[in-house]
C-alpha cells in the first residue's frame, strides 16, 4: 500500500508531487512511461514559458528542470521508463516496466497527470492518399528540436493552435519555407503573442475560414488545394488554390490521454474530455484527482503547474482524512462559455474557476447567478477561445447556491 501515486512525470505529475510533500505526505511514487521527467516540455526548446510561476523567461527543457531537481532534492521516488496499463476504481494501478516485469500498486490516493495527446490525420476528413511528409506538430517538433532531423523544406501548416504557430517559426529558423497556416475557424486557437513572434514576425500568412481539400502525392507530398470555407465550414469550391509543397503539419487539437481514467470509471466531460472534478481537482472516484492536461488543454504550463499544486495539497488532506465541510453545487454555462473548471463546488471555501468561450467576443461581462440572482459579475474588454480565463469567486456569494450558471453579456 502507498500513500500516493502519481500517473505523469510531466510538470502537472511533478508539481502535484512537489506539493503533496510539502503538505506532509512522504509515501510518494511517480510513474512515468518515458525515460525522461519532463514530458513533452523536453522537446519544447523555445522560450516563453515560467513567466507567470518563476517570473522569469525559460525554455520548455529550463522549466521542466527546476521541478525536476526539487523532486530529487526531496528524494521522491520515480520509476522511469514505466507503463501503466490499469486503474482500478478501487485505486489498485497495474503497470510493467523492464526491471519489475508486470506489478501491481494498491494506493489510498491517485493522481492522474498523463497529458494529453495531439488529434491525428485520420480524425480529418481529407481527400487524398497517404504519401510521406504528413505530420503532426508535435512529431515534427521532436523529429527537428531533439533528433536533428528537418521533415521537409516546402511546409503548410493545418490548424493554428499553439504548437502549430511555434513549429512554424521553428521551420522557418531551420531554413525551410512555410508557405501558409491555414485555421478552418474564423479565429486562432493559439495565443495572441505567437500569432505575433511565430507569423506576423516571418511574414507567414495566417488564413483563417481556410482549410485543406485535398492532399496530392503518391509516394511524397506534392502539394495541397486549400480552399476558404462558408460560415457552415463547408469549402467553397470557387475559393480553391493549390499551393506546392513537400510536407504538411497538422496542429489541429489536442485530447487529453483519459484511457486510465475511464478504467478507473471517472466521469468524463463530454466538452473537454477530461474528468468532471471539484475545486480540489478531485474526480467522481474518491481519493482519485486529475490535473494539467489530462484534465483540460491548458495554453500555458505556468497553469499546469498551478493546477497541480491544488491536486497535490487535496491529495495530502485526502490521506490524511482532512476531508472539512461538504456541500453539492453544479456549475452550468450558457454555450458562449464553452465549460468551467471545476464543473462543481463540494466545499464552502473560495473558488477559482478557470473557463474558456467558444468565440472572440468583445467589451462582455462575466455573470454567474444563482437561479435568478446575479451574484457575481465582472468586465472584460476581450475574450478569445485560444486564452484561458478565470475569475474568483468568495465563497460568502455562493455558499448557499443551489446552482452556480456561468454567462456572457454582451454590451
């Protein structure tokens, strides 16, 4: 029996672990599949990140290490190079790895930091065969900043997410020519500052309502017809424009990796496809929390990092049956903000609740009520899909709910 297990040595895995030790728990054993601490921050060389946690510019590999020697320094246990394939209900993890062979963990708590994983080729509905050259951001990422290799010279980029933005510029600084990052929504999912450094810098188009018709190539790609597509997405045929290339990278959304979650039978949200938690980033399984990707794609790992830590101290009361007041209230959106985290408040303290909208709005107002009431409400000059939001909520206003529903109004 160990007190705490914790699935991810990424920053969510050792942040949570970081905290939960610092909280008085010493039984701690993280278990990461790779054979590296870090996750995917090991191949993310440039810069931008630890701005708002160490108030300081790190690369992704800078940030990583920072956690990484503090847990070495605390002595916390890590098997490396370690799968695991189960997760119980009743928390009993079930993994293998070269040195134990296959071995099981019962754990009076887990916390679930596995990240998540990037949307491939075949979830898009793409006229064309399978030539080489096709890629995901991420691979691409790895194949130029850790192995050395440049996938292509002649580059379209499908999806503007963040990964996708900073791959472009990586590109580009590599010597290769990125002809376009075409985004299919009317706006980028990325963040305002690397549509400026990784584009607008380079002089790399941005074509937003644009997508990919067809890929040529047989045995290489050759190129690509993209086309502007109607406000239905659909493509209007009149638009098409063909563009030469050798390879494409596709950076067109992340999902959270929950097949452990949903063996442990964790409720999942059907909007982020991580688990449905509370302000503690407990999920429906007691004992069991989620957090950093795995739970919700965040745009900065500052936040990852944050979430985690609130994981990690939840974690340490859980074991230690510091459990304190317990109350039951939902929280609800109105569709212009796409889903909150936490879905749901079970205990009377202040809460923060972190949100994303499902468009650019400008010049709105934040509301949350309670049935009725308006019980909270604050401004905002701008709001976009690509920027986390969050307000904080005292929990004298809510305390009572029945229902807390989140909304936008627009001025």
């Amino acid at each position: 029996m160990r007190d705490l297990v914790i699935i991810g040595g990424g920053p969510a895995g050792m942040s949570a672990a970081i905290a939960a030790y610092e909280s008085g728990i010493r039984d701690i054993l993280i278990l990461e599949r790779d054979e590296n601490l870090g996750g995917i921050l090991q191949q993310c060389i440039h810069n931008g990140f630890g701005l708002h946690k160490f108030g300081e510019e790190l690369t992704g590999p800078e940030y990583a290490w920072k956690y990484e020697a503090k847990v070495k320094e605390l002595g916390i246990e890590c098997k490396l190079n370690t799968m695991v394939l189960d997760v119980s209900e009743d928390k009993v993890i079930t993994a293998t790895n070269t040195e134990d062979g296959l071995f099981q963990i019962e754990a009076k708590s887990v916390i679930l930091a596995m990240g998540c994983r990037e949307r491939s080729k075949g979830a898009l509905n793409i006229a064309g065969s399978r030539p080489a050259g096709i890629y995901s951001a991420g691979t691409a990422q790895k194949f130029v900043n850790m192995k050395g290799y440049l996938p292509g010279k002649n580059v379209v980029i499908l999806g503007s997410g963040d990964i996708g933005l900073i791959m472009a510029r990586r590109m580009t600084l590599e010597g290769a020519k990125v002809h376009a990052v075409c985004e299919l929504m009317p706006y980028s999912g990325g963040l305002a500052r690397n549509i400026e450094q990784c584009l607008n810098d380079f002089g790399i188009p941005l074509k937003l309502s644009h997508t990919i018709v067809k890929i040529h190539g047989k045995d290489r790609v050759e190129g690509v017809t993209i086309a502007k597509v109607d406000e239905n997405r659909r493509p209007i045929k009149e638009s098409e424009e063909y563009i030469a290339c050798d390879t494409i990278l596709f950076s067109v959304g992340l999902i959270p990796e929950n097949e452990l979650s949903k063996a442990a039978k964790v409720d999942l949200s059907n909007i982020t496809s991580g688990a449905v938690v509370d302000q503690d980033r407990q999920t429906s399984v007691e004992g069991v929390f989620s957090c950093g990707n795995v739970l919700h794609v965040h745009d900065l790992v500052d936040y990852v990092s944050d979430e985690a830590e609130i994981a990690g101290k939840a974690a340490a009361e859980y074991i230690k049956g510091n459990q304190g007041e317990s109350v039951l209230i939902p929280i609800t959106t109105d569709g212009k903000i796409r889903y909150t985290v936490p879905q749901r408040i079970t205990k009377s303290k202040d809460v923060a609740v972190y949100f994303r909208v499902s468009n650019i709005y400008k010049n709105v107002t934040v509301t949350v009520s309670d049935g009725n009431n308006v019980i909270f409400s604050k401004k905002r000059v701008k709001v976009a899909p690509g920027e986390m939001e969050s307000v904080t909520l005292k929990k004298e206003i809510f305390e009572n709910a029945k229902e807390l529903h989140f909304a936008l109004e627009e001025m």
